[in-house]
C-alpha cells in the first residue's frame, strides 16, 4: 500500500514540475515574442506589414501606411491633437465638456 502512495506522490510531483517548467517556457516565448516585435518590426503597419512614412498633421507627427492607409498615432498625438482643435467632439471625449 505505501508503495502506491510514493508512486502517487511522484506522479503529482511531476506533474507540478511539468506545469511550472511549462509556464515558464510560455512567458520566455513571450518575452521573444516582443523582442522580435521591438527589433523587426520598427516603422511596419501593425495591420498589414506595409513600412509606414512620417508625415506631420497640424504640427503633429503621425505614422500613414501607403498599402493600406491606416495612420498610426504615438501615446500623446490624440490629446495633442485635440488641443489643437478645442470646438470639437476631442473635448467631449478627453475634457469631459459639453
């Protein structure tokens, strides 16, 4: 009967083992994963691949794909923007104004 429980316990040894070695493969894929992104992927259309071109709107740098048209804004280009323009939904949305 002990024999059973050691070989019980192993097992759930194991399996404890296994999961956390598998977590810890996950999160290392990750991290590559946004490293390659971070390295590679500079000036590339996050929707379709294309290489965006800098272009300046009202005194704002933006990113356009020529391939699909999509402009790309950085962290603070829409609230720098809505600024700009004080007589338009941008202070409905980010002032909270009516």
């Amino acid at each position: 009967m002990t024999g059973k429980w050691d070989e019980r316990e192993k097992a759930l040894e194991s399996q404890y083992i296994y999961n956390e070695e598998k977590k810890k493969i996950e999160r290392m894929k990750e991290s590559a994963r946004e490293e390659i992104v971070r390295t590679y992927c500079r000036n590339c259309c996050p929707k379709c691949g294309g290489t965006l071109e800098a272009m300046t709107f009202r005194g704002v740098p933006l990113d356009k794909c020529p391939d699909c048209g999509g402009i790309w804004l950085g962290p603070k280009d829409l609230q720098i923007l809505a600024a700009k323009d004080h007589r338009s939904w941008f202070d409905k949305w980010f002032r909270g104004e009516e």
